[in-house]
C-alpha cells in the first residue's frame, strides 16, 4: 500500500477517521485512492457506516447511495444482538476494504448497485452458523463464491477459530484478507470466463475448469493434494481444481502487488519503475520475500511467506498479470 499524508503533512494511515498530529477529519476517495478531509474539500459525503463501523471511505455527492462502494456491497450482516458480532462486522468491512484497494489500485472495477441496478453482480453474505451462535438456521457455514456472491463466514475474524482450522487443515497460510482475495479471484474469474480466447489461455495453464467441482473436492478432502503438487500449484488446495488453482494464485498475486508497493513506499526496494514489468516485479518479490522471512524468523515468528513460486506457478501468475494489464500473454 502507499502512503498517505494529512494536509498539514504529517502521516496518516489506510483507515484512519482523524489526523492524529492536527486533529483533522479524513475519508479515502475510493477513485482516486487518495486521502482528504471531506470537511473542507467539496464534493464528498461520508458513508453511511462512518461512526458504527468506522468506515473512512467517501461517497461522491452526485451518487445518491448512502453507503460507499465497499458498504453497499453487503447483503447479509451477522446477528448483532450475539456478542461480539458488531466488532467482527467491523473487521470484516475493514478487510474488505483493505482487499478492494489493491482492486483499485491495479485498475479492476468493483461493480456497485449504483452501477449495475437491483441485478448487482458483486455482493457479500457475512454468515454464522451453529458453532459461533446457537441460534443460527445453518450448521456450517462455509467460505466460498457462486455466480458473483462471496460467502465469508463470520468466525473466520476470531483468531482462535482461524488459527484452529489452519492447523486441522495443515495450511500454511490462513487470512481474512487472504479469503477475501481468494473469492473475489472466483469473480473475476467469471469476466475471464466470457473471453473465448482468454479462456482458452486459462485451460492451457491452470486446467479444464470443467472437471466436475465437487467431486474434485471430495477427493481433495479424502485423499488429500496431488502427488508432487509442489512443482505445479502455490498451495495444496490450489491442487484441487482449476479454478481453485486460479483463486489461489489469483490471491497470491493480490498479495505480493499490495506488499510489494508498501515496501517500496517505505524504502525497501529502491524503485517502483521496474515493477510494472512482470519479471522485474516477480525477481523483487522472491529478494524481498526471503529478507521478510528471514525478519519473521529472527523475530522467532512464522514465515509470512512460506511458499515456493516454481516456473509452472511462475507462468500463471504471469497469465494473471497480463489479464489484469489487458495485455496478451506471452509465456
């Protein structure tokens, strides 16, 4: 992520309501990925969720939504009468947000009912279910992605939840911001999917997204990833299926664009030229990574990257970067 500055110049940061040197209000314009004090600069309205969620993001006056393009985006919330559900639909708007900006910030458009009317291709159901409140209708409630609607269970903000199902799946990388990224690749998967040629480039690299879905993930759960799945998927899970294969690289290529750009807006990499250059970017993130690792590792914490990025997963994560800069792919 870049870095912001109030106007009297001091430093503020992605979500923050107020300058804490001056005292001043501020709000992100989603467009322009820039922050204002929407007080004094005309134009802009905050959402709607400014004080209950702490949302900092600005609506544009001439859109009559009382939501910024992030909120409105939420069809389901989780029970606020349970305790603690208030602070994760917080923290679930906060991620969302957090994921939407990297969207922004590559040049992806993120569809709104404003937009698009009452058929809204892009919403999010926030969902408990009976582990987390006795009372809620399902039994389990799992993360995922149909036609446009991204499922987020709503105990994957509890840190104690997410770090037990990490360890019983043998993940090495559980997120919040990770999920989101992970579904919204699902999405715009689905705009790929109309290009004939585009996806004909998918089925060479990642597979035939055809492969009957579920059967591919009942035989992932009972027999585990594909023998050697480390030469050709940045994750087990990636193994699976085609399209799981996608998401997953598609998450991971979110991930190292947004701390790629942090890194560079603090000094850590010398210049943000070359990094529009698919080769120059990936060659910064493998130095990068190990430097990162190796800090986690003297801090005696896990790798925030464990991974390997091998030429088969070197190859779509490029498709990607080509689908994302509307440019041919080359291999």
């Amino acid at each position: 992520m870049k870095r912001f500055y109030c106007a009297c110049s001091s430093e503020v940061f992605f979500g923050n309501k107020f300058c804490n040197a001056c005292g001043d209000s501020l709000g992100f314009i989603p467009a322009q990925q820039m922050v204002i004090n929407p007080f004094v600069v005309d134009g802009y309205r905050l959402c709607q969720h400014y004080e209950t969620l702490n949302c900092n993001w600005l609506i544009h006056d001439s859109d009559p939504n009382p939501q910024c393009c992030a909120c409105r985006l939420t069809r389901t919330i989780p029970d606020l009468s349970i305790n603690n559900n208030m602070q994760r639909w917080e923290k679930l708007e906060a991620t969302k947000r957090r994921a939407f900006y990297m969207l922004l910030r590559l040049g992806l458009k993120i569809p709104d009912r404003q937009l698009y009317g009452s058929d809204t291709p892009l919403l999010f159901d926030f969902l408990e279910d009976q582990r987390t409140n006795p009372n809620a209708a399902l039994d389990f409630v799992y993360t995922g992605h149909v036609d446009g609607l991204i499922t987020v269970n709503v105990a994957e903000t509890d840190e104690s939840y997410r770090s037990a199902t990490q360890e019983l799946m043998n993940e090495a990388y559980r997120t919040l911001l990770g999920h989101f990224r992970h579904e919204l690749g699902h999405f715009y998967w689905l705009q790929l999917s109309e290009n004939p040629q585009q996806l004909a480039g998918f089925r060479q690299l990642f597979g035939d997204e055809q492969v009957d879905y579920r059967s591919a993930l009942d035989s992932f759960y009972q027999y585990g990833a594909k023998q050697g799945w480390q030469e050709s998927y940045i994750s087990a899970y990636a193994s699976s299926h085609p399209l799981e294969d996608w998401a997953e690289s598609w998450a991971h290529y979110l991930h190292i664009s947004e701390t790629l750009e942090t890194a560079c807006a603090f000094g850590l990499i010398n210049s943000t030229g070359s990094l529009s250059d698919f080769h120059h970017w990936l060659s910064a993130w493998m130095q990068f990574s190990i430097a990162l690792n190796a800090l986690n590792r003297s801090m005696g914490t896990s790798d925030p990257y464990p991974f390997v990025i091998t030429d088969k997963v070197k190859r779509k994560l490029q498709f990607i970067d080509s689908w994302v800069k509307g440019a041919n792919f080359s291999g």
